[in-house]
C-alpha cells in the first residue's frame, strides 16, 4: 500500500503544471519544494541522530553563494601585486561545487561541534550561521556584501552547437526542484534503512547504550552532518539560479525556523514528514495572504502550529499512520526509520555490524 500511495503522490506532482494555469501558484511550490529539500536535510540531524541544529541555513547559504560565484567568476585580490582571477564555469558544475563546498563545511563543523552535547551544540551552530551571515556581508570584494550578487545565470541544458534549453520560466524550474527533491528524499531513505542509519537512530534513542554496543558516535554523527549539509547546500544551489540574486539576508536564522518548524509539525525522524510539513507550511501563508491582513495572517499562522504541536505531538504523518492502522485493521510495523517510531532493540543490535 505505501508503494502505491508513493508512487501515485509522485504521479500528481508529475502531473500538477499540466493542468495547474496559475504560475504565481506554480512558483510558490518551486520555493516550498527548494525548502523542503532543505527541511529533509535538516530531519536527518534532527530526526535520525537527535540532534538540533539552529544553524542549518549556514549550509544552504554557503551552497547558495558558492554556486553563484562559481557560475559568475570572480576576481580576489590577494596582495598588492597579485589578483586571483577565477573564469566563470557552467551552472551544473557550481551547483556541484556549492553541493561539495556545503558538505565539507558540514564536515568541518561535525568534527568541532559533536565534541559538546545540548545547549552548547545548539549555540555552536548558531554562532556558525551568524559568522557565515557576516563573512557575507562585509567581504565585499567576493559576495558584494548588502548589494547582493545578480545577474545570477539560471540552468541550462544545451547540445553544443545543436539545441539549447535555459531555465529561464518555471515549469523547468519546478521540474528540476522535484527531481533533486526525488533524489534526496531516496538518498535519504537509502541511508536511514541500512546499517548506518541503524547506528544513528540508536545514537539519537541512547547514545551510551550504543557506544557500548561498538557504535563509533562522532564517526556517524559527523557523516550525517556531510550528507545533511550538502543535501542543503544542493537546496541553496536551486534557490540561487531559480531567484538569480543571493544576499547576506539569505542566512537569516527565520529560515532556519521554518526549516525546524517543518520537520516538527510534519514528524521528526519519518521519511514523509518534512515533505508534508515543507508543502503544508510553504503553501499555508500564501493562501492566509488572499483573505486575511499581515496581522491575522500571523495569528492564524501560530495558532495553526500550536494546535498542532498540542493534539499531534509526534507530528501529522505518524498521526496519520497510527489513524490508517487503527482504521483498517494494518499492522504496525515494529518502529525504525520512516515510521517515527523508537527502534533501539534492533538498533543496538546491528550497532556492532555497522561499525
């Protein structure tokens, strides 16, 4: 069953700018589905190792102006004497390079931050996102600082010589959004279902109890901070050559909110839940701005969040689940990933394999 409503969900997205007119529509779920992809990236730290990062808008930043400077060359003065002069290079290799550059810095941060637990993690990786955020707005010779980088180059897809596409309009745009939406969400599931992601739900349920079970708890902490940052650094690459301007504003710590906010209302640590919360919470504020003032519309817009959080605490889609199963008599599997249900026995029993 959950084949076939994946398969059909996949079958309506495919479907959707076919018989959707509206374009503004059709944009908004080009920038819910870009934070998304983010949201899933996030969910892999937040919901699979356990561990909040308030500081996850650096990655997305740092792909974002990686693939812009790469797609537009620059030029860095290094001494008196001597310019450093980087050649523009075609927009697939930036958005590769942002992915990378967005995954070693995970890496970077990995290896420094999981040293401390808690509050002090938390206040490491926002001090991380507040120096990047600077970093951006005063090296004006590279970022351009407050004036922002423009004339960003969309995609492209060309036969030299022969035929040429750019991603100029949004149909490409939401085309493109969806299959690295797609390609995400497998490398995700991917991951959380083998022997690794075992090792990380059993860090997230009881990190002792797997470190005595032979789990190495850095080493797979800080793998999931690589797969997670570049997975964000990829959302930040779309972001910036579908919008084609990137600013220090990009590293605001409200999209690092709604990342959270996402991950939470949709269900922490299941496959489905940043996707429904990523479309819920994209979408929502767009249909309050038709009938209500910017006033009510935050209202509105909290209150819908707290009665969530209030009645489905685990999250909508393992509500969901657990309504589906009481209704048609399903059997409920025995937790692990995607179910957002706690896993630990056999966790800790694959812990040693997955060393």
């Amino acid at each position: 069953m959950n084949r076939w409503l994946t398969w059909a969900w996949v079958a309506f997205l495919l479907t959707l700018p076919l018989w959707m007119e509206d374009q503004y529509f059709l944009h908004i779920l080009i920038t819910s589905g870009i934070f998304t992809i983010a949201a899933m990236s996030l969910n892999l730290l937040l919901g699979y190792t356990g561990q909040l990062s308030l500081g996850h808008v650096a990655f997305f930043g740092i792909g974002a102006y990686t693939s812009a400077l790469v797609s537009l060359g620059f030029d860095l003065e290094l001494t008196d004497t001597y310019t450093f002069v980087f050649a523009p290079r075609p927009v697939w290799v930036a958005f590769v390079a942002g992915i990378v550059v967005a995954g070693m810095s995970g890496w970077l941060i990995g290896k420094i931050s999981f040293k401390v637990r808690g509050a002090y993690f938390v206040i490491v990786t926002i001090s991380f996102a507040e120096v990047v955020r600077l970093v951006a707005l005063n090296w004006v010779d590279l970022t351009e600082g407050p004036m922002a980088l423009n004339n960003i180059p969309p995609f492209t897809l060309a036969v030299p010589g022969v035929w040429e596409l750019a991603f100029f309009h949004k149909l490409p745009n939401y085309y493109l959004v969806l299959a690295v939406a797609i390609v995400s969400y497998v490398t995700v599931r991917r991951l959380v279902h083998s022997r690794i992601g075992r090792a990380m739900i059993a860090l997230r349920e009881n990190e002792p109890l797997a470190a005595s079970a032979g789990v190495d708890v850095t080493r797979y902490l800080v793998l999931a901070a690589i797969v997670s940052a570049a997975m964000a650094g990829a959302a930040g690459g779309l972001y910036t050559h579908y919008i084609r301007i990137v600013d220090p504003d990009v590293f605001l710590f409200i999209y690092t909110v709604t990342m959270v906010i996402m991950v939470i209302t949709g269900g922490k640590g299941t496959l489905a839940g940043p996707i429904v919360g990523g479309l819920i919470f994209g979408i929502l504020p767009e249909v309050l701005r038709e009938f209500a003032s910017p006033e009510v519309q935050w209202i509105i817009y909290g209150v819908f969040m707290i009665m969530i959080v209030f009645f489905l605490p685990n999250g909508i889609v393992p509500a969901l689940s657990a309504w589906w199963n009481d209704r048609f008599g399903a059997t409920p599997s025995a937790g692990g990933p995607g179910t957002g249900l706690p896993d630990l026995e056999a966790a800790t029993r694959t812990a040693g394999e997955a060393t």
